[in-house]
C-alpha cells in the first residue's frame, strides 16, 4: 500500500521537488489544488503525514491550531 504525504507549499519548485523525491521512494505526494480550499483537500487525500509550509501567504503554522477541536 502506497503511504500519502499531504504537502502544504506555496512554491511550486519545492513542491515539484519534494513530489518526486517522494515518488522515488514509493511515496504519494498531494497538495491542495488551491489555499481556499486546504482543509477539503486535506480531508480528501486521507494522509499519513503532512508537510507544511509555515509561511504561507494566507496562512501559517497559526491557522492549523483550530484544525481538529
């Protein structure tokens, strides 16, 4: 069974290089089509670790202490 990394990036370059370095160890990377929607997303891809960005443009590592209350 694949493991799905859920990754929260706002630079497209990182993203795209986390994404295959993830794949080269048989690993899913997903990310959230659009920062609108992170939680839909997030709940969506069912991950088994989340990498984040904790300077987002919209939000940072401040926002997720809601997430789950």
């Amino acid at each position: 069974m694949e493991q799905t990394i859920f990754i929260v990036e706002d630079d497209e370059a990182i993203l795209s290089s986390l994404k295959g370095q993830l794949e080269q160890w048989s690993f899913q990377g997903r990310s959230p089509e659009s920062f609108q929607d992170i939680i839909t997303s997030f709940t969506k891809s069912d991950p088994h670790l989340v990498f984040m960005d904790i300077q987002l443009p919209a939000y940072d590592v401040r926002f997720t202490g809601g997430v789950g209350n």
